[in-house]
C-alpha cells in the first residue's frame, strides 16, 4: 500500500473519530445547546438563517416538518407597519411541496436595519388546480443591522475547518466579536455530508443561530463539503449568488473575493469512482475571477481580500504539492498579483500560519496567506476582519482568546 493510500486511510479515521467528538467541557455542552436551541417544535423546524447574496441582497432558509409553501415578510420602516413579502422562484415555480425553504429578500436599503420573519403553511393536498393549505406558521423576528456603515466600514469572521464541530462558533465568537456585518464558514465546517440531517445538523442550525445573533454568513465549499452522498444536494438548502460557489461583493471600503477551490487530488484520483469534474470547473472559476479583477468594482476598492479553503503557497516545491494546491497557484495567485489583492485567508492545512510575500518578486505572491486552524476546540480558530478607508486589520483568535497572528495595514 503506497503512502498516499495509508495518509488517506489515516484521514478517514480522523473523519469519524475526532471530527465528529461530542462535547466534552460545560462550556461546549452550553454552546452546542445554544447551537440546537434554534430547532422548534411545530411546522417550523428549525428558524431562519440568513445567506449573503450582495450587500443589498439576502437569502433566507429554514426548514418545515412537512410539505409546505413558504415566503419571508420583511420590513425597514421604524414602527414596522410596512411589511413587504418575498419568495423564491426558479423558473417559472415558486418553490413549494418541499421542506427545505427558501427566499431572497431584494432591494432593501443596505444603510437601514432589516426586520424579517419566515411564514410557511403545511401543503395536505396538492393537485393540478387545486391546492389545500393548513394554517400558517410564522418563525420568530430576525433582524440584521445596516450593512452599509460610515467611513467604509465593515467587521467580519472567518471560520475553517469546524469539521461538524458545532459547538466552536458560539466559543470562538466570544472571543473575537460581535459586533461583526457577517461571517464566512470558509470550507470544511462538514465533514462529507451523507444525510440531510447531517447538512442540518452542522451547517443548517449553526447558521440560524447567527442570524439569530443578527449576523448573515456565507457558505464556501471546501474539499470535504465535496465528498459523500448528499454534497451534490447542499444547493437545494442553500441560495448562492447566480448559483455559484464562489462569489465577490463590496463591504465599505473592502471588496470580498470568496472563491471555491474545489478537490484537493485529480478528478482521475479512485477516490473519487470517476464522479468529479473539478479541473474545467476551476478553469470557468478562473476566467471569472479573471473578469472580476478587471472590473471597477475590484479596482476602486481600498482593500482587496480573498478568502479561500485551499492556500497558495510559494514556499512548496511543485512536485511536492498537492493537486488542488498547485492548482491554486497556477491558476489563482497571478491574478491576485495582477489585481494587486491585499491579503487572503485560507484554512485547509489545520496548521495555523502566516505565509509572507515571497523575497522573489519575480515569482508573484506579492500577498500574506493567514491560514486558520484545526477541528479540535485547543486547535480552533476565528479569523476577524475589520476595515474601513483608512486601516485594515486582520487577527487570528484561539478559543481562548490568545492572538495567534496579527496585521494592521494603513492607507
């Protein structure tokens, strides 16, 4: 058995075994009860959470315990006598007779808070011109502040490799903040998804517990949430900006490039029975980021930060490079260097990190790397973000609190 197949096999185990750990502190037994808390009884299941789509733009999930329709009611006017209604259609059909809910709230002002609630009515009978509805079911009121602040401001987390660990958000983000706009669960928050109740369980209900923290998040995939039976079903709970897994949105004074880095071995690799399609893929990804970097949006912001789940890496000769690594730099890091990015994060290796720019200028990777931690809570990290026209700064949190890396950029 070669080397590969042993570390692979190693992996495996790791997968069942310490990613998928119960909590074992009070503090962990109290934080995933904070976590499960957004499951309820009755037609709502489990309470809104909340998808970033654009600055002025939102998805919104939740899930039903039966067949049922469902739209969100939204408001922005003080009193809240003035509440608007959206849903989610896809051609032509408005989503319905499914328990996975969805909508997308448009056109809201960016500079006002939002107050939003989801309302479903349980679907008994569903014929060609005939539809029975029970009676409806609202969830509890979420709200989000404004997302558009003075100054170009904008405060975000980013999260990687929980591995189903649940209980890490609420430890981590007591230690780095709120008060933040968003958060991004930057790849590897599951571990090979097989059932929806594992995409419920730890990805699902951590998110309705941000939104009921008043914060939205962004999913990005990483090479585990590409594995297992259910990872080509995770886009029937999930709304993505133009359907995609990779996106790119301005906050303030900073524009935020997330990008999908896909696989980490060759679409040819047995591990993956002939049933992946990765290289074309990031090719497509590649000439959209190419298009994004040219466009005004990218160059007239102050800051440029990507953030991604498998790192580039100059340090690393190539033939000692994983695939998806040495793809990441083939194909991504000259655009950063052509678009002048600021700094990316990643995560993926589960050694917390910082890779400078390389000496050699000649080589491109003219931007810092922060690369967050491992599943295990001694080994978890958060990173937060905080920018605005003048500073940027970005630090790296353990679960108990200590800095593990730190940087300010002034303009």
């Amino acid at each position: 058995m070669d080397i590969r197949r042993i570390v692979l096999m190693i992996w495996g185990l790791l997968a069942t075994g310490v990613h998928a750990q119960q909590p074992v502190t009070e503090a962990e037994t109290n934080a995933l009860a904070a976590i499960r808390a957004q499951r309820t009884d009755g037609l709502i299941a489990l309470q809104p959470w909340v998808q970033l789509l654009d600055s002025n733009r939102l998805g919104v999930g939740w899930i039903t315990s039966q067949p049922s329709d469902g739209a969100v009611e939204w408001t922005q006017s003080e009193n809240g006598d003035e509440w608007r209604q959206a849903w989610f259609s896809e051609d032509g059909l408005r989503q319905a007779n499914t328990t996975a809910q969805r909508a997308v709230i448009d056109g809201f002002d960016p500079a006002k808070p939002i107050r939003f609630r989801a309302r479903s009515r349980a679907i008994e009978s569903f014929k060609p011109y005939s539809v029975a509805f029970g009676q409806p079911t609202v969830s509890l009121d979420r709200s989000l502040p404004a997302l558009s602040r003075p100054n170009g401001a904008v405060s975000f987390l980013v999260f990687n490799d929980i591995h189903n660990r649940a209980q890490s958000y609420p430890l981590l983000v007591e230690k780095a903040g709120p008060p933040v706009d968003f958060a991004v669960f930057n790849g590897d928050v599951l571990n090979d998804p097989q059932t929806e109740s594992e995409v419920v369980d730890h990805l699902l209900t951590p998110m309705a517990w941000f939104a009921a923290k008043s914060i939205p998040c962004f999913f990005l995939r990483g090479n585990h949430e590409t594995r297992g039976a259910f990872a080509r079903r995770l886009k029937d709970y999930l709304i993505l900006p133009g359907g995609r897994y990779y996106a790119a949105m301005t906050f303030g004074a900073a524009r935020v490039v997330l990008l999908d880095t896909g696989e980490d071995k060759p679409d040819a690799s047995e591990e993956y029975s002939g049933l992946v399609d990765f290289d074309p893929y990031i090719e497509a990804e590649t000439a959209w980021l190419r298009r994004e970097i040219a466009g005004e949006d990218f160059r007239q912001a102050t800051w440029r930060l990507v953030v991604m789940h498998i790192p580039p890496d100059w340090r690393k000769e190539e033939a000692k490079l994983w695939h998806g690594q040495r793809r990441v730099n083939q194909r991504f890091a000259p655009l950063f260097d052509a678009g002048k990015v600021t700094a990316v994060l990643s995560g993926h290796t589960h050694v917390p990190d910082v890779i400078e720019p390389c000496p050699d200028a000649s080589r491109g990777f003219q931007w810092p790397v922060f690369i967050g931690g491992a599943p295990s809570l001694a080994r978890a990290t958060v990173f937060r973000v905080d920018a605005d026209a003048t500073t940027l700064k970005i630090t790296r949190f353990a679960v108990d609190g200590t800095v593990g890396a730190e940087r300010t950029w002034k303009k």
